[in-house]
C-alpha cells in the first residue's frame, strides 16, 4: 500500500480568474486546510482537523501559520543561461553575442549538458519552482540531459531545441533540414513520455531563415498539441532588426504568422512593443504572452502592459526568464511584476501576481488541468511558503492587518529563504 500524506496549513485556493473578477473572491485563503496526497495526486482537500480524522493512517506534514501554495510555474526560461545569470552592462543584441551564445556553445558537450540540467533544476526548485518551459541550445543531447534530469526527479516540463540557422556563431547553427528533423526526433522520443511535453522552439525571427520558420510552422501542423515557444518584441532594435530582415511582413508578429507559427498553442516571450494589429491577432487566436519582468529590467527591454493584454482578455503567463533575468525566483519576479505594473500606472494585487506565478502560467501552458492549483484531481507539486522568512520580513509581517497584508511583503521581499517545503509529483524534496 502506498504511504499517504497530509499537507496542512493556510492554503492558497483559486476560484476565478482574479484579471476577470475581484481578486479578494477569485483567489482565496482557507486557514488550517489540508491537502491529502496519494500516488503523486491531490486526493483530498478539506479542513485540517476532519481531514486528518478521516484517513489516520496518513503522514502528517503540519504547517501551520505557513501558505501552501501550488509549486511555481516558470513559463519561459533558458536553463542552459543558468551558469552566465547577472552578466555585466549589455542590451539584448550584444548580450547575446557577448555572453549567451558563448556559453550555449559549451552545450556540445552531454556531460556539461547534465551538469547544468541537475544545477538549474536544483535552483529552481529550492525557490519553489517546480515546472518551467525551457529553451535549450541547438544541441539535441541539451534536450535530452535536461529531460533525463527532470524525469529523475519526477518533474513536469516543457523544453525543446532551440533553431538558429543564421546570426549566430556557426558553431550554434543548425539548417531548415536539420532543425525539423532533429526537432521531429526529440519530439517523438520525449513527447507526453511521463512528465515531459515537447515545445517546438525557433529562438526568434533574427537567428531563423524563412526557410526554418517556414519548416517549424511545418512541423507544428503535423504535431499541433506541441506548445512552440519563441520571444517577441523585446527590444526597439530588436524590432528594427526584424524590419529589416523580414521587408514584407507587417510586423515582427507577421513573421511568424507568415509561416503558421501563430496559434493557440503559441508562446511568445516579452512580447512589450506591440502593434494594435499584433495585439489583434494574439487575442483572436488565443495564444498567450509570458512576461518577463526582471528580464526586461535588467537587459534595459521596456514595460509590459499586464492592465491592456488582460482586459483583452489575453492569457498571460509569469517568467524568470533566467539568465536574462537576473534571478532565479518567482518571488523575486512577481516583485519586478509589481514595479513595472507601478510605472505603468497599475496595481497588481497579492491575489494577481499568485495566480500568475502558478493558475496563469500553467494556462499559458495549456498545463491547467494538471498543475498550478490545489485541487483534487491535480498533480501534487506545491511549495510551502513562510511568510516571516527574514527579520525584516517578519518585523513587517508581525503588523499585518489581513491575509493579504500578511502576504505583500513576502512577495516583495522574499527568496529561496521563504520557500519552507517543496514537493514535486507528490514527493517532498531535499532541498540545496
Ligand atoms: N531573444 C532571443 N534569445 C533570447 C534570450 O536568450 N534571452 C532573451 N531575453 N531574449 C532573447
Ligand atoms: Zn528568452
């Protein structure tokens, strides 16, 4: 018989989507609640003292006082960018090409390929993060250590080879032919084995000839349940860039579209200078934006306008977007959401930034059934939060007035120092 746990604390508890509704009534507290936790899966979930009564022969983990929230979902990284993270002085372009495509390279080798899988996974989890989307390099074998790796450790998550076949070192390139069918074999290997999906992954429209975007929208058509992540509209010369590049598209969302890489299943990170007809076409289709936000500091990339892209109703995702971003933790990034939201003159609420940090990247990721919320049915990835984690946390913590005053400065202030706990698929984590 397989041993059953008990998870007790305050839960976190969605029921609505706090863009579309009062976030105080889509996202809620329950106090002294449980979760009961069986194979891997949310099996029971209910006040603490008649949950615990109803199965005795449960493991109890008590945490009380503590938020137990479902594990972060970090909707756009680049695990390969772990070792170069907080890189000195560039704009995107020639961060690229000074630090990036540099330490992509030593992805050619499979063992330092495993090595930084089991680093960034290690990471990622000890800030309680415990499935991401990952680009990887133009190597096969990064797709395979990274995917090894997570099903080590039981994870879910989305990852696929990242295609350049042109403004890249030529070291770091592959061709149209090669990136479809090595993509097409990764995704036959690994696609829905346990845990892992497959996203299709053109970096973006300057590293790709039509030719290869013309055969990723191609191979998209013929697995059209894959997610295809790219990034869009990061930087003004950026864009520029894209113009040039591409003289006949309307705009740098054309590129894409031109050669069926727009759909619901789409992915498009940063995604800041966008035209009134790109916003057009991303609602219409359903695909879903990831914001970035420490990133778009950090590498100097603009402000991402959280109030227009939801009142269009358009899903949006939450992303470290390590190593452009300059942390590791959806803490951290939910911090940088609420500044930028500041300077644009919006307020994300506690409630907002939870459930993008979790409900709205895992509907990003087309993962809502699966992870991203506490409920019965779904799979057991959570982090136990302590909301008093540093002394200046606490001190701020200890004048709280409510639930959500009690839960501000932790999301402002805190790290992997307030990540209590972390289970993945249902199993507690040992944590570095
Ligand atoms: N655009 C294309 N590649 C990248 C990348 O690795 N990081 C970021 N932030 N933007 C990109
Ligand atoms: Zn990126």
């Amino acid at each position: 018989m397989t041993q059953k746990h008990i998870l007790s604390g305050d839960l976190l508890v969605f029921a609505g989507d706090p863009f579309q509704m009062a976030p105080e009534q889509a996202v809620q507290i329950q106090s002294d609640g449980a979760l009961l936790i069986e194979d891997g899966i949310i099996t029971d979930r209910g006040p603490r003292d008649s949950l615990v009564r109803t199965h005795p022969g449960a493991r109890h983990h008590a945490h009380p006082g503590k938020l137990i929230c479902p594990g972060f979902i970090d909707a756009h990284v680049h695990y390969p960018q772990t070792a170069m993270i907080a890189s000195w002085g560039k704009r995107l372009i020639d961060w690229l090409n000074t630090y990036t495509f540099p330490e992509e390279m030593r992805f050619a080798d499979p063992e330092y390929a495993a090595e930084i899988s089991a680093r960034y996974l290690d990471l990622s989890a000890a800030h309680g993060t415990t499935s991401m989307a990952s680009f990887c390099t133009i190597h096969p074998a990064s797709v395979d250590a990274f995917f090894r790796e997570a099903t080590k450790r039981g994870q879910r998550v989305v990852a696929g080879k990242t295609c350049m076949d042109r403004n890249a070192p030529a070291g770091l390139q592959d061709t149209a032919q090669s990136a479809y069918e090595d993509s097409k074999a990764l995704l036959e290997k690994w696609h829905g084995r346990g845990r892992i999906s497959y996203a299709i992954t053109p970096r973006f429209s300057p590293t790709s000839t039509p030719e290869q975007l013309e055969a990723m929208g191609a191979l998209w058509a013929e697995f059209p349940d894959c997610l295809m992540q790219t990034h869009l509209s990061e930087q003004l010369d950026e864009i520029e860039w894209v113009r040039e590049l591409f003289p006949d598209a309307r705009d740098y969302l054309d590129t894409y579209e031109h050669f069926g890489l727009l759909g619901e299943r789409g992915l498009y990170g940063h995604a800041i200078h966008l035209d009134p007809r790109e916003i057009d076409r991303i609602a219409e289709v359903g695909a879903a934006l990831v914001h970035c936000p420490t990133s778009n500091t950090f590498i100097g990339s603009g402000l991402f306008d959280m109030a227009g892209l939801t009142t269009r109703g358009i899903s949006v995702g939450l992303a470290t977007d390590t190593g452009g971003g300059s942390s590791f933790s959806m803490l951290r990034t939910m911090a940088a959401a609420y500044e930028i939201g500041q300077l644009n003159g919006y307020v994300l609420h506690a409630a907002q930034l939870l459930w993008l940090a979790t409900r709205g990247s895992a509907k990003a990721l087309h993962l809502q059934d699966k992870i991203g919320a506490l409920e019965v049915g779904m799979e057991a990835d959570i982090a136990v939060l302590d909301l008093a984690s540093t002394p200046a946390i606490a001190q701020r913590h200890a004048n709280a007035e409510h639930h959500w005053d009690a839960i501000f400065p932790t999301l402002m202030m805190g790290d992997d120092r307030a990540i209590e706990e972390v289970w993945i698929g249902g199993k507690k984590q040992g944590l570095v």
